[in-house]
C-alpha cells in the first residue's frame, strides 16, 4: 500500500511541475504578444486567437499522443565547436528557421500550416534559451543528463554539506512556479523585470541568439563539471538566469514575428 501511495505521489509531483513548466511557457507567449507590431499582432490572433496556453508545448502533446512526425532532438539546440548553430532537421534552430519561412508566406499557406509554425516557434524559441537543451560538439558533458554537486548552504567561508544535482532537471526546476500563481501573474513578473529593455533584450538575429545561449551553457557545464563543487552562491544564480532566459526568448519571439510578417 506504501509502493501505491509513494508512486501516486511521485505522478502527481510529475504532473504538477510540467503544470508550472507550462504556465512560465505561457507567460512567455503572454508577454511576447504585448510587444508585437499591430499587423504581426493580428496574424498571431487569427492563428492562434488570444488564449495560447493550448500552443505553449504543441510538439510536447503531438509527442505524448504519438502524432508527432520529429524525434525529441526537435528540442534541443545543436552547436557546433564555434558555437554556431546547425539549420538541420529535427533540431531547434532548424525547425525554427523552417516554420519563420511558413509564417513568412502566411496569405498563400494553409491556416493550419500557418498555425502549427508559430506553435512550432513559441515552443522552440523557450527551448534554446534552455540551457539544459543546448548541445555543444566539443563538450561531452552537454550531450546528456549528468549529476553535479553543490553545498546546500554557505555562512562566510563555512560551507555545508553536499548533495547531488541533476542537470536537465534542475534547469527545468527553475521554471517551476509557487503553486496557485497563474501564468497571467508570472507575466506580469516578467514585464516588471523587463521594464524599457526589450530593444536591448530583442538586439541580434536567431542565430546570435543561439551562440549566446551557447556560451552560457558553456560557462555552466564547465562550472558544474563532476570534478568540482559548486558555490551555493553560484547554484542560486543559476535561477537568476534562467529567469532572464525567459523573459529574453519572450522578446526574441516577439522581434522574430515583427520581422517576418
């Protein structure tokens, strides 16, 4: 009876953080759409009307209802040693590029088309800006999950004890939410933190971007090796800017739309 109880709970912490992992997607797509050109505002309403919590992780629900015709490399953003991102299929950078060329012919595509490119575009543009998505050819570490150890806690030069980390999956922690705020209000978070920077935030193309995102990730892999232990007042920034990844690919999502329509 304690197996059922435990896995019962374990299914239901599942579900709860991939429920908070949608409303921080969502308050992305909330926020991106605040800062669209009218005409660009008005291809994103009729495409996907003015609800979206339906559109933030279409290629997740295709995958779970075995529609999907990508594999999960769809996800994730694959650099090269130059951290300059590869325009092939089944991988973020790619598919975006391919779904920006749908949206750019959006009066002679199909409605459909034109609707499953910019969910397409919402779900990767949050998974680049991932740092536990990025894949970089020269460092093995980015290549899959691994665990890495950090102090729970510092006082001074007092350090305490360690514990294990998982990488994917603390990356993915950080967008989990207290339960009970929606994703309207994480919007409105996001806007405070974003103030009068979207022009600054927005700054670059698709491919800077994803350099960017690749030099973070970098800098991560590299501070959270095996063979080392990370600060806890390290592992605590490693919200902050996962924080900021967020609201960037909100802006990012929105500059991209301004262009392409």
């Amino acid at each position: 009876m304690k197996k059922i109880v435990l896995l019962l709970m374990l299914v239901m912490s599942v579900s709860v953080a991939n429920a908070w992992i949608k409303h921080c997607e969502e308050a992305v797509v909330i926020l991106a759409s605040e800062n669209l050109t009218p005409k660009a505002k008005g291809v994103f309403d009729k495409y996907l009307g003015n609800r979206y919590g339906d559109d933030v992780q279409y290629l997740y629900a295709l995958e779970k209802a075995k529609k999907a015709k990508h594999t999960e490399e769809i996800h994730y953003l694959h650099l090269n040693k130059k951290l300059q991102p590869k325009a092939k299929k089944n991988d973020a950078y790619g598919e975006i590029v391919r779904a920006l060329g749908v949206v750019r012919k959006h009066e002679s595509a199909s409605p459909a088309e034109v609707t499953a490119a910019l969910r397409t575009i919402i779900n990767l543009m949050c998974d680049m800006h991932t740092m536990a998505n990025v894949r970089i050819a020269n460092i093995p570490l980015s290549q899959d999950d691994f665990t890495f150890l950090t102090y729970t806690s510092e006082i001074g030069k007092k350090k305490f004890t360690t514990t294990k980390a998982r990488w994917s999956k603390k990356w993915r922690n950080y967008c989990n939410y207290p339960n009970g705020f929606s994703a309207k209000y994480r919007a409105h978070d996001f806007r405070i933190y974003l103030g009068n920077r979207f022009a600054e935030f927005s700054k670059g193309t698709l491919e800077d971007w994803a350099t960017e995102s690749g030099k973070m990730a970098a800098h991560y892999l590299d501070m959270c090796r095996p063979d080392k232990v990370v600060s806890f007042g390290d592992f605590r920034i490693m919200d902050d800017v996962n924080y900021e990844q967020m609201v960037k690919a909100s802006c990012r999502l929105a500059a991209l739309i301004n262009e392409t329509v």
